[in-house]
C-alpha cells in the first residue's frame, strides 16, 4: 500500500465522491428549505416500506418527542440524502436541506448543520456555495469531511489544484474509502489510470457493508476504469460487486450494459442498459440505451427513447444534453448555451468539453479549439475528450493534431458509444 502522505502530493508535480454529478436538478418533490417551518417540513409523514423507507419513519417518531431533537434531526437529513442517493429524486436533497434549516433554528451556524447543508448545495451543483460553507467549516473546525466537501465544491468549479490541497488534507487525516475515492477520481482527472485504479480498490475493498450503496457505487467507478484499461474480466467482476451490495443499482447496471456493448453483445447490453434507464432516466442512461438499440437494428425502440431524451433533457441534465445535441448536429444553438450557462457554476474538464463540442457544431470552430485546449490542459484521459479534440483539430485543418488526437481516442474506443466509434473510424479514414 501507497504512504499516504504522498497520494496527491505527487500529483502537483507529475485524476472524489462526485456528489451530484450525474444527478437531475428537478425533483419530484417540492422544494423544503425555503417552506415555512422547515422542522415541520423535515418531519412531515413519511411513506415507503424499503427498509430506508422505514429507517426515515423511525426517526421522524423519535424527532417528534426526544429530548435529543437535534441529534436525531441531523441523522434524519443524513438519511434523507441517502435516499435521494437511493431513488435518484433530488426532492430527497430539499428535505436533507431543510433538516439542516431546522438544526440552525436550534443551533446557529453550528458546524453539524453547516455540513450537512454544505453537502446539499454541492450535490444540487450550488457550488459556490457550497465552498462558501466549506471555508467556514475548514477555517472554524477542520474536520476531514469538512475539507472533502471543500475539494468538492473546489473540483466542480475547475480550481484542481487547490482541490488536491484540500483532499490531501482529508486523506492525511482519514485515510478511508471516502478519501480514497476522491484521490482515485483526482488522479484519472490527471491522467493516471493505473494510480486510480489503486486508490478505487483500496475504496472499494474498505467500504462498510452496511452502507451498500457507497460501496456500490466505489465498485461501478472501479469497473469503469477497468474498462478504459481493456481489463474486461476485472470491469466485469467490478460490476458484479456492485450488483451484490446494491442490486438494481443504476450506476452498475450502466457500466455492465457499457461492457457488454464494447464486447458487441448487444441484446444483453441492451437490457441492462434498459433497466438502467427505467430507474434513473437521465439523459446519459437514454443516450447510452437508445445507442445500443440502433446498433443492434432496433430504430423504433430507439427514436422512442430520444424523443424522452429530446423532452426532458436540458431539464434534468443540461451539460450531457448539450453534448448530445452537438453530436447529433440538432439545435446546435441551444447546446452552445446550455453549454455556456453550466460553465458559470461548473467550469470543470467536462463542462470545457461540452462547450468546445457544442461550438464545433454550431460552426464556430476557432472558440471551439480555444475550449477544447483548455479542457485538455489537465492531462485527462478520456475517450470522448480526445475524439472531440481530433475533430475540432480537423475542422481548424491541423491534420496532425487531428491524427494525434484521435489515434488516442481509437486506442479507448472501448469507451465511446457505437455510433462515437463509427464516426471515429470514418475520420480516420479520411485523414
């Protein structure tokens, strides 16, 4: 095992939970925090028979009368954001917030409250203010998790390298799965597959039993890197893993049906990626479903699905629904400013990405290469980053650029959706 005062350290010098990343920002629920009463909103009765169903039920009862209100009411919001975490409905996020509203009634600026509204606003992507809360629990208390979610905030805004500072914090402190993770993420960010993988086992194989979807979740991010290795086996038995802690579980069933489509499997493929769908229908799971139907022949099944996608997704995900616009060369002005909108809270590599793609599509090619050169400046590898990356070289006639850049996007093709992967070998052939 890695010392672990050096796991981000030597990354200044040579790529997180991703709360929220993938999570819509309009839930099923009305918003909590802003109601009048908000302990009254946080404890308002509450239905469902899964067992987190229940655990919320029992602690509402107990909230109700005890005299340790505030205690239960912290566990409560923390119980709320699993399940938000759980059932994909970021509504769970508004009473998680208003839990926390409820605490500073009692308990002003208290740091328990502080974080757990801190971890609401990143993971309804508020990062702004999420940081805002993360200094103050960093300069006020400088717990681990306290510059976690700093490093959070940090990262999704684009400011890497302070973001290693603050998981570097974290991890010196706490070394655990939760700080592994962040370390995993950070170091693919930077390029270093083999370093991520590492750090992603070491999440994975610490996770709690009890808490099966973190360790759910560890297992899907482990199998995707995998995957980019080309060690299908091993992404496979990631997979199954994370099926085995959290069966039904979205992210999983992604990564599996994402394998399955790289081994050209596609009726199998098809039905993961189905279920995923149904259970967390953002635009990435539509994108990914209605991708395999086509290749697989299966076009009515697949205009159905984009048409959903077409319907609900710069509601649910504009960054990923600006990407799939440009791709697909439709409404291309719109992309460019969805793209554009989530770059003034989200400045990250994927936002720089969104953007650079979108205004390829929309024609305007030299902005496009001026964003695409700066989503590229962390080192990230990725394999869509580096097909849009050829493209946009092409289309500014840098034919060597382009070759450069899509011989390392062919050489992670694994990675890219079959239609991605078509277009890729046609640019090849024609450079």
């Amino acid at each position: 095992m890695m010392k672990r005062c050096n796991i981000l350290l030597m990354l200044v010098t040579a790529g997180v939970l991703l709360t929220g990343c993938n999570r819509p920002l309009i839930g099923k629920r009305a918003s909590a925090a802003g109601a009048p009463g908000a302990c009254a909103v946080a404890l308002t009765p509450h239905q469902g028979n899964d067992p987190i169903d229940l655990e919320i039920t029992r602690l509402q009862a107990e909230a109700r009368d005890s005299t340790e209100a505030s205690r239960l009411m912290e566990r409560l919001g923390w119980t709320f954001v699993q399940k938000a975490r759980l059932s994909y409905d970021p509504g769970y996020y508004k009473l998680a917030e208003a839990c926390a509203a409820c605490l500073e009634s009692r308990h002003q600026d208290g740091p328990e409250a502080l974080l757990l509204r801190g971890h609401v606003l990143n993971s309804l992507h508020r990062f702004k203010e999420a940081e805002a809360v993360a200094r103050t629990l960093v300069a006020t208390r400088g717990l681990p998790f306290d510059y976690g979610l700093l490093g959070d905030a940090l990262m999704e805004q684009g400011a890497l390298a302070e973001a290693i500072g603050a998981y570097q914090k974290m991890i010196d402190m706490k070394p655990g799965p939760q700080s592994y993770s962040r370390a995993a993420h950070v170091r693919w960010l930077k390029g270093d597959l083999s370093g991520a993988i590492e750090l992603m086992r070491m999440a994975a194989s610490a996770g709690d039993p009890r808490d099966g979807e973190s360790a759910a979740w560890a297992y899907s991010r482990l199998a995707n890197y995998e995957l980019q290795a080309g060690a299908m086996k091993r992404a496979r038995q990631a997979c199954e893993a994370a099926l085995m802690f959290k069966p039904d579980y979205a992210p999983a069933l992604l990564v599996r049906g994402r394998i399955l489509v790289a081994e050209a499997k596609y009726a199998e493929a098809i039905e993961s990626l189905n279920r995923a769908a149904q259970l967390n229908p953002l635009p990435e799971y539509q994108w990914a479903l209605a991708d395999a139907l086509r290749i697989a022949g299966r076009t009515e099944e697949a205009s159905r699905i984009e048409d959903d996608l077409m319907r609900g997704g710069e509601a649910s995900d504009p960054r990923t629904f600006a990407l799939y616009l440009a791709t697909r060369r439709e409404r291309t002005e719109q992309a460019v400013e969805l793209a554009q909108r989530e770059l003034e809270t989200r400045a990250d590599v994927f936002t720089l990405d969104a953007l650079a793609w979108s205004l390829a599509a929309a024609g305007r090619n030299v902005e496009a290469r001026s964003r695409i050169t700066e989503a590229l400046a962390e080192g990230t590898a990725d394999a869509r980053l580096f097909y849009h990356a050829g493209i946009i070289a092409a289309m500014n006639s840098q034919k060597n650029e382009a070759r450069r850049w899509l011989g390392k996007a062919s050489s992670l093709k694994q990675m890219l959706m079959p239609s991605e992967r078509e277009q890729l070998s046609k640019q090849l052939a024609a450079l």
